[in-house]
C-alpha cells in the first residue's frame, strides 16, 4: 500500500537562481544536469539556430524525462526565421514537443506568436536583439516569460531593465562570443548565402583579415581582427544577480562533452558559493553534485577570456592571432634535442605536463610584428619527466629556444571528464515505524514530497537489539543506484525487531519507487505568461534588420502598431551597399584610434579585406558602434 502527500512544486522567481547548460544532444544534456544544470537548452529537429545540433522529438522526451528528476527543465530553441511555409511545420513540431515534456520555447520569429500554440512558455531568443528597457518590456507584454539579453549590456544597461520588467532575465556568462549584435548579422548570408538567423552561420568573423585606412595604409596583415576572446563572467556573477539576472547561459551546443561538464561544474559551484551567502537565494532544481574532478573553465576550448561590456569598454576583448584554442601558458622553450624539449614554466599557468598531453605554438612572435605570417602549430608530448618532455617524433625546425608553449589538451584532465565524473543526489528523510501488520517506512525530500510505504510482517523481536539497529540503519542507507542519499535516518519503531535482508531492501526500494512517483506527477511546467494584444511595439518602422520573413510575423507587428516593415535580408531584396553586421567591438577602439580617447582624430572610415573581398567600416561614435559595410554578393 502507498500513501502519498506533496504539495505542487513552487520555487519564489525572485531569489531562484537557475543554471543553463548547452545540450548538444539528449546525452550531452543528462551530463550538463548531471553535472548541476538547472536547465538546459536543445536543438529540435528542426528550426534552431544550431542547424547541426538537431534533434528528434523522441530524444527530447528522454532528456525532459531525466531533467524533470531533479525539477530541472528543458527548453528547445526554435529561434531560427521562418518562410510561411516553415511556420505550418513549426506548429505541429511545437505541439509534438509540449506532448514530449518540453518546459519551453527559445523563439526569434514573433510569426510563432501567431500559431494556434499549446500551453508552453516562451522566451525571447537573444536573436531578437534585447538591448532596451521598452523592448523587453514589449516582449513581456506579449507573453515572454524569460528574455535572453544581448551579450553587450553593461550592469547599468541590465539594472534599467530589470527595474521595468518581471519578465525572468537570461544572460550569457560563459562561451563563444558573436561579434555583431545577435540578430543584426547578415554578413554571412551576403557572402554565402547561409544566414545566421536561420542556423547557418559560415562564420566569415573568424577568418584572417587585413586592416587599412581610407588612404591605404596597412594597420594589420592576416590577423583575425573580427575575433572575439571567448565570454568568462565568473567574476561578474554576483553583481549580475544584483542588477537582476536570474538564468545564467553557458554557449556552447556545438561543444564537446567534456567542456560541457567542466563549464556547468565550474558555475556551480560559483553559484553555489553565492548562494550560501544569500539565505534568500536558492538553485532552481533540486539535489547536490559529487564530482570526481576540480573544474577549471580555462582547461577546456575558449579563446582566451573577456567580461566583454558588463563593466563598460575596456581592453581585451580580442586576440587578434588566431580564433582557435591556445590553452594555458606552459613556459618558454630552455633547451632543443633531437626529439625532446626542456621547458622554463617559469610563471606558466599549466601546471605539471603529462604524458599525451598536447602543446601548440605560434611561429612568429607577434609582438615583434604587425603584419604577421605566423602560424599555430602543434605538438604531442610522448612523454613528460619534470622540465622535459620527450615527443613523438622529431622536434619541428620552426621551433626555438625562447618560444612560448601553451598546453591545449591536459590529457589526464580530459580522461577523468571522459569517466563517470559527476553524482546528482536528492537528499532524504526515512523514518521506519510500526504498523499494526508489520513496519512502514516514510521517505521526504527537502522539497515537501512524501510518501509512506508498507508491508505486512510478522515482527519479532531482535536478541542483540543494537546489531539490529545497525543492521536497520545500514540497510535503509543503502541507496546507491538511485537519484538519492539518505541525510537523516530515524528507527522509530517500538523495540528492536529482526528484519530480514530481503524484507528491508524491497521495503527501501518500494519507497524509493513511490517517492520518484511523488516527484514526477507533481512536477510542473511553467505556464505561458498572458498576452496583451493592444501592446505596442517601440518602433514604428522595422528595416531589414527586423528579420521579418513571413506573412504572419508580419501581421503581428502590424497589429502591435508598426506601420512600415521591410522584408528580411534573406529576402534577397538589398543589393546596394548596406551594414552586414553591427558591432560594439570597434577596430578604432583596438588600433588607439578612437575619437573620443583622442579628439586630433576623425571617425573616418577603415577598409577590411576579408580574402578577395573589401569591406567598409564605419563608426557611429555616438552609439559607440562600428558598422561593417557591403553588398549582397550573391
């Protein structure tokens, strides 16, 4: 017999703080929760703004099933623009995702809004270029739930929102950075015809570039001038919290699984800190993680790291040498033998080399060159022996004695996140107690699930009534395999009875069973916000730049009071010359050109070849913006 009470979950929105992790797939996306996601965000089959990291309905299910556990959610980005044809598809995708236990959707194309939708949560996709207080309150008031912000917001720029809104705030504090504005990106579907804002990005950003002013002097060679270091907001993320973020984005759902656990590892656990601090904060799922290794976010692919404009314009956002994975310092080159190195780690952040491990090296040094050739080339250490390491082959001749090492794979490190590294656990109560046909065991968790299980037994009492009750409290602790740990454990039977190994596991596993049951049937979604057909958009004309790509979204900002709306750039419609992609990141600012810094100098425009092509740039130094100019080429 079963006896169940739990009242409806219910977390207070203000102090819930939640962790959201990329999930690649549905395995990637069990390990990110694993590992302490509080939510993570997935690709469907179709429609997200990963075009490679689809998956399908089936797998969803699976995740939400897990997720749900643990009082995490789910949420599938569906934040691709959609043809009038596509919208049809998305409707009945949309319906087969709520049935699959979907918490909500991550939505750029407001024709979406149009659709006939089932009761599921939306959030506003960064791609919709969240950047106001008056924009994200329009998006509040047509039933946005949890807006994910533009990754250049200052503190200030964040707390002005917040204080207009109740809409749930998203921030991007770790991964990838996108140089341009989300959404307001068309450079490569100008070039390509693979737009970003449908999946597709061929990320022209990254490729090498040469810099010249308008008179033809060269600034730059063959340097990555359009890419970004890689977004760390480890130390920004209490003051984030203060100016009213609530869910806190790590990129990455093209990234591999080990960075996936390190990076979700390494925000718990700064979350958790905080949070510990703060009585009036708390995890937004439920359970405590175990990990078998000390996460380092710097260990796993990033570009070098920036805070970007949370704390206003400053240098570092870019390493202009490549876009690729350097790594940590591992120290100067000391000595050269025939297949081996010896190594200064004077001041290297790696640490101790390992066997397997993997090195890389630059070919030139950059600061001793402006126009640069220099490639990044790399080494696998055979073997490591204190300041030597020994290669697997002969050591290469574009390598000298002074040049600086970095370590890009620490193979110790990536074979214990290749392991089982990480037990969620859900902490519980059990109380065994008499019934008037044999003993009951009562099992709760933190969170106001209960559930009492029983069994008819004929009771006698134990001849050693102490290795009884060992035996007791042993055997009821016994939760290995489950989703739980016992913290409290209470005999609360009259005396001390003899209970057979067999009669306490199934009483153990019964209760287990009916509290999971508890957890799952009363777990709940969050509900779609109301909508306010009369709300009014802040513009009332949308360019290009507005990403309209359909009839419906069409209609929705008609009815919300724009006047003039301009087809998508997908459209193929702009030939002229027109901004492709608008940035804060200004190459003036990098080059100590900037205006205002330095009133003798004039905003005049700069040239950047990219390959056989000439891009303009231009500087609206009022907004503190840099505009890259060109056409469709195709």
């Amino acid at each position: 017999m079963v006896q169940i009470y739990s009242p409806a979950l219910s977390l207070p929105v203000d102090g819930s703080l939640e962790l959201l992790a990329p999930a690649k797939n549905a395995d990637y996306g069990i390990a990110a929760i694993s590992h302490g996601a509080d939510a993570v965000y997935i690709g469907g089959p179709a429609f997200g703004a990963r075009a490679t990291a689809g998956n399908s309905v089936q797998d969803i299910e699976r995740l939400c099933h897990y997720a749900h556990g643990y009082g995490a959610q789910v949420f599938v980005a569906l934040n691709t623009i959609l043809s009038d044809q596509e919208l049809q598809q998305a409707d009945q995708l949309i319906r087969q995702l709520y049935q699959a236990g979907a918490d909500a959707l991550i939505v750029q194309d407001m024709g979406i809004l149009q659709l006939d939708l089932p009761p599921i949560a939306l959030h506003a996709s960064t791609q919709t270029d969240n950047r106001t207080p008056e924009k994200v309150a329009f998006l509040e008031q047509v039933g946005f739930s949890q807006v994910v912000l533009a990754r250049e917001l200052s503190l200030e720029q964040i707390r002005a929102i917040a204080a207009k809104v109740k809409t749930r705030l998203e921030f991007f504090i770790h991964g990838a950075l996108c140089v341009s504005y989300s959404g307001l990106c068309n450079l490569s579907h100008a070039y390509s015809k693979r737009s970003a804002n449908r999946g597709e990005c061929s990320q022209m950003c990254r490729l090498p570039c040469n810099l010249k002013t308008r008179e033809g002097e060269t600034l730059a060679e063959n340097q990555h001038l359009l890419s970004l270091k890689d977004n760390n907001q480890t130390d920004n993320l209490e003051a984030l919290i203060q100016a009213g973020i609530r869910s806190f984005k790590i990129e990455g759902r093209l990234k591999d699984l080990s960075y996936v656990k390190n990076v979700t590892a390494h925000y718990r656990q700064q979350l958790d800190a905080i949070m510990a601090r703060h009585s009036g904060l708390q995890p937004a799922s439920h359970g405590h993680c175990e990990y078998t290794f000390t996460p380092n976010p710097d260990k796993s692919f990033n570009r070098g790291k920036t805070d970007y404009f949370v704390n206003q314009r400053h240098g570092g956002l870019n390493d202009f040498r490549t876009p690729k994975y350097l790594g940590q310092s591992a120290g100067r080159v000391s000595r050269i033998g025939k297949d081996w190195l010896e190594i200064n780690r004077d001041g290297a952040e790696a640490g101790e080399l390992h066997n397997g491990d993997g090195l890389c090296y630059f070919t030139i040094d950059f600061a001793k060159a402006v126009h640069s050739d220099a490639k990044l080339n790399g080494l696998r250490v055979n073997r490591a022996e204190g300041d030597r390491v020994w290669l697997a082959g002969a050591v290469p001749g574009d390598l000298r004695v002074g040049v600086e090492l970095f370590r890009n794979l620490d193979h110790d490190f990536e074979n214990l996140l290749g392991k089982e590294s990480s037990k969620r656990l859900v902490d519980v109560d059990l109380r065994l107690f008499d019934t008037d046909a044999g003993l009951g065991l009562a099992i709760s968790d933190s969170y106001g699930n209960t559930a009492d299980v029983m069994v008819a037994f004929e009771r006698q009492p134990a001849n050693d009534p102490q290795k009884a009750s060992q035996h007791l409290q042993s055997g009821l602790a016994k939760l290995g395999g489950t989703r739980y740990r016992a913290r409290n454990i209470e005999i609360a039977t009259s005396q001390a009875w003899f209970v057979p190994a067999a009669v306490l596991n199934g009483l153990r596993r019964e209760a287990v069973d009916a509290l999971e049951q508890v957890r799952r049937e009363h777990y709940q979604r969050p509900q779609p916000w109301p909508r306010d057909p009369d709300a009014i958009f802040p513009q009332k004309y949308l360019s290009y730049l507005g990403n309209v790509n359909n009839a419906s979204a069409k209609a929705f900002y008609e009815q919300h009071g724009v006047i003039k709306i301009e087809p998508s750039y997908e459209q193929n419609q702009l030939l002229e010359d027109t901004p492709l992609m608008i940035t804060k990141h200004c190459l003036r600012y990098s080059f100590n050109m900037c205006p205002k810094e330095h009133p003798e100098l004039k905003a005049e425009p700069m040239l950047l070849e990219v390959g056989n092509d000439t891009l303009k740039l231009v500087f609206d130094c009022l907004k503190c913006e840099m505009l890259v100019v060109g056409n469709n080429k195709l």
